[in-house]
C-alpha cells in the first residue's frame, strides 16, 4: 500500500519520541451552468471538511531508524529497524538500516513485519528497500 512518511528519527543510541500531528481534507463541488454556445451563466458550491489529528507523545524506547508512516486510512504506523549484522569468521560485519529520504514508499506489512520499499534514481526504475519492526499502529 502507498504510505507517507511523516516522522524521520535515528539515533545509534537510545531515545524515545512522539509521533506528529496531522490533518486532511476533501472537497466536493458542485457547478450549475445553463446557456447557448454565446452565453453561458454559471454558479457554484464547493463544501470542504477536514480533520486534524493533534501530536501524540508515545511511550517507546529504541535505536536505530524509527518512522512514523501516515496509512490510507488516516492511522499512523510507527516502525523501527536496528543496525544489520552478520557474523564473519571473527569480526562482526555491521551496517545501519536503509532510511528512505522520500515521504512517499510502498509498505508490505506481514504480521510484525513492514517491508518499505521507495524508488532511488530519477527515471524510477530503480528502488531501495528495508524491513521495520511495528511497533505500534495508532487509531486516528
């Protein structure tokens, strides 16, 4: 599904954080017009309703990259990734988690998993891709 990321944190330390406000909107129009092809007489109406959700401060302690992604539906998705490693003969092979710089991602969310994808290069034919952790998923 297509989500918005609202909310950038990382840090390779400890921290905690708030997931911030929000707000949407629609409108619907309605136009009259009546005439010939050399005069027309036109009125209209637009009616516009909107919600806001005020910032929330959550209770969460992580490291690593946490978002905040704003679902179709108006909830918001808070998801985090912690460093990879693979162990390697005697070291640790170690990287930090992929961050998209993009608010706009695809997001495949399997049990506590969400897998976020987000294209990288200018023609949009190539993409990046990392797996978050949920940890939490916010009514609206």
């Amino acid at each position: 599904m297509n989500v918005k990321v609202i909310q950038r944190q990382n840090n390779e330390t400890g921290y905690s954080g708030y997931v911030p406000g929000h707000s949407s909107s629609s409108s619907n129009t309605s136009v009259n017009c009546n005439g010939d092809s050399t005069n027309v007489d036109c009125s209209g109406t637009t009616r516009t309703t909107g919600t806001y959700t005020a910032p929330r401060t959550i209770s969460y302690s992580v490291t690593g990259t946490t978002l905040s992604l704003l679902l179709p539906d108006g909830r918001v998705a808070v998801v985090n990734c912690v460093s990879k490693y693979k162990l390697k003969m005697d070291y640790v092979n170690r990287r930090s988690c992929r961050m998209p710089l993009v608010d706009d991602v695809q997001a495949e969310f399997k049990g506590k998993d969400a897998k976020l994808i987000w294209t990288t290069s200018i023609d949009g034919k190539k993409f990046d891709s990392e797996t978050y952790k949920i940890l939490a998923v916010l009514d609206k």
